[in-house]
C-alpha cells in the first residue's frame, strides 16, 4: 500500500479556504481534502500556515547559473530544484531568440527531459519565445537571430520537443505570423503574442487567428493608448485571451498590477516570473545571449538600461501582489497556479487542491515564505528549522 500522507494548515481549495482542513496524499495525488479528523498516516503539520496549490511558471528562462538555452540534464535538474524552493511544482522551460542551430539543441533537451523527469518541479514542456519577434520591440532578445516564421523550423521544433512544444510567444504583425499562428492553434500548441509592435486592429486580427495569450503584458509591446489601443488594449478587451505578469516591482506598477487584475479577473491572468540564469545569484554582471547583464538590487537590465528579465521566483510575485498590490490571497495563488496551468493545459491534473488532482503542494508561512514543496507526493523542498 502507497504512504499515506497529510498536510495540515490552512486549506485553500477552489471554492473556499479550509482553516484547520488537511490534505490526504496518496499514491501521489490527492485523495481526500477534509474540514475534519483526517485518516491515520505521517503528518506534516503547518498549523497557521496556508496549504495552496503547487505554483506553475509557464515563462522560465533560467535560474540558480542555469540558463535554458544550454540545457542539460544536470541543469535542467538544478533550475528545477531551485524553482521547487519557490513554490513551484511544474513549470515551462522558456528559451530565447537565438541561432537555429542553438534553438534546436535547446529544444532538444528540454524535450527528453520532460519525458525522462526532473528532480524538482515538473518539467511540463517548452515555451518557445522568438524568434519570430518584432526588431523594433526585441527587449532583451537578440535583434540578430529575429527572423520571420517559418513553418519549417516550427515543424522540426515541434517534433525535436517530442511533443512537448506547449507555447510559442511572436509578434503577429510579422510576415507570415498568421499563418503560423493559425498552424500552431490547429496542433494544440498556444499562440502567444509578445515582443511586438502591433496596432489594436493587428492584434485583433491575430487573436481571430488563434491566438490565446499575451506573454509578458506591457513589457515588449507599444504602449496602451487612447487612440491606439495596440495589443495591450486588445488583450486587456477580450475574454479568450489570458495575460501574463512579472510582479517585480521593476516591470509593472502596483497600481497597473492591481488595474489588470479588476479587467482581467484571476482566472485570466497568469503571474510569471520571466527569470534569467541570474536569478538566485548574487548582484553583479551575467550574461544573457550573448549581451551583458547587469543585475543591481536584484534588477536585471543590459548595458542599453533595458529589462532583461527578471530574478524573482512565484513565491515573490505572489507576496507582491497581496502586499503591494493589495491582491487577496486566493486570487493571487489562483494566478500562480490555477490560471497558467490553463494555459499550459494541463488542468486536468495540475493547478488546484481537489481529490484525484497530483499532490502539487505549496506551503507558505503567514509571511507568505515558502515552507514546503510537494511534487506528485514527492517533497522536494522543506525549509530548514532555525
């Protein structure tokens, strides 16, 4: 018989926060949510802590020295491991614009690892973000390696990825971005818009093409405009787009944090966290595709003072959203875990606390600092008693 495990604390399920509820974990997955007396197993007792759902970042580039586009086994095990110590349980590996050469490799690996597993969170597949990008809305990417989609290269990546090719974020004003847009809908595969300079009625011409999501909103694209509403006003417009936000302080305003979260609702929403090798690492100067970065107070920019990316973990992005943006709990952990695991399409198993789901379980503290990890009934991280 599998171990039975429970998980004591604050409960918060996707109806209601349980106080004093417990969770029952067996064989991996979710078995029983109780307001009561639990059955007999081991214990984890987090009396006053909150019991969420494991958290899942669909937009990673790197973390703890590990940068996606040099995947490896050991390095895609030790990002995994880093993001397990904040919160997350599954997440998406996310590489940039590069070389196709480099692309391929990348997506390569990303590819045999999520079949093969990963120490810590769970490697769900691949997010590929350029190249098929705007040069004039590049950020961070590499103006060098932007090229116009082909569906060629979309086709080996898919089948380099072994089927784990989940989301592909590009600008839908570039040639032939429709019709990639369009190939990509009709495979499952998400249609995201990103690092682009597109009008309100390219944008909307985008979303009638399939596309579903906006990587990164604000950051990478024209400003919101009263005349020119541009994809931002779009996406913010319709309900069959979900958006992404890097709460950092850095990227997006409190203010503007808190607007998009009234528009949108938590359930059309995804907090991400956009992070590069950096994150994790002390400040001083990286690198990111080749270009220098240089990471002061935990902020990331290149030599130009452009962002690139981010050094927070969704464990901080979801205490940005209750502390500074004065989010309620519950809707930030709904952004952290239930609403990216809809994009990635794997609600079936992943994103909430209910019977038969996986055992992803994070446990925060009342200052909303991670205290423990579980994947599928696994725990991967616990934080060390002082």
């Amino acid at each position: 018989m599998p171990e039975t495990i429970v998980i004591k604390g604050n409960v918060l399920t996707p109806r209601e926060q349980i106080c004093g509820g417990s969770v029952v974990v067996e064989g991996g997955r979710i078995a029983e949510v109780s307001e009561g007396k639990a059955p007999q197993g081991r214990v984890l007792d987090f009396e006053g802590c909150y019991v969420v759902p494991g958290f899942v970042d669909i937009h990673v580039h790197g973390g703890a020295g590990e940068d996606v586009m040099d995947a490896s086994e050991g390095g895609l095990d030790r990002l995994s491991l880093f993001l397990a110590a904040g919160g997350v349980t599954s997440f998406l590996a996310t590489t940039y614009t590069d070389s196709q050469d480099r692309t391929l490799k990348a997506v390569r690996e990303i590819g045999e690892a999520a079949k093969r597993g990963t120490r810590g969170a769970r490697l769900l597949g691949l997010h590929m973000e350029g190249p098929y990008i705007s040069t004039g809305r590049s950020g961070a990417q590499n103006r060098a390696h932007i090229r116009l989609p082909a569906l060629d290269e979309l086709g080996q990546a898919s089948l380099e990825a072994g089927g784990s090719l989940r989301m592909v974020t590009l600008a839908p004003e570039v040639d032939g971005a429709l019709e990639a847009v369009r190939w990509l809908a009709s495979r499952g595969i998400v249609p995201a818009a990103g690092h682009t300079d597109a009008t309100y009625d390219e944008a909307r011409a985008g979303i009638e093409a399939g596309i579903r999501h906006a990587s990164h909103l604000f950051n990478g694209m024209r400003s919101l405009h009263h005349r020119e509403p541009g994809l931002v006003g779009a996406a913010l417009d319709d309900e069959r787009v979900t958006v992404e936000l890097i709460a950092d302080y850095y990227h997006i305003h409190p203010a503007v944090l808190r607007i998009v979260t009234r528009l949108k609702g938590a359930g059309r929403t995804a907090l991400v966290s956009d992070s590069i090798a950096a994150a994790g690492l002390p400040d001083g100067d990286y690198s990111l595709g080749g270009m220098k970065v240089a990471v002061r107070h935990g902020k990331s920019l290149l030599e130009s003072g452009t962002l690139a990316g981010s050094t927070i973990r969704l464990c901080d992005a979801v205490r940005n959203m209750v502390e500074k943006a004065d989010v309620p709990l519950r809707e930030a952990v709904e952004m952290a875990s239930t609403t990216p695991a809809r994009v990635a399409g794997v609600t079936d198993r992943k994103g909430s606390i209910a019977p038969g789901m996986d055992a992803d379980i994070t446990v925060l503290d009342r200052d909303l600092s991670v205290m423990l990890t579980m994947v599928e009934g696994r725990v991967v991280y616990e934080k060390e008693a002082l």
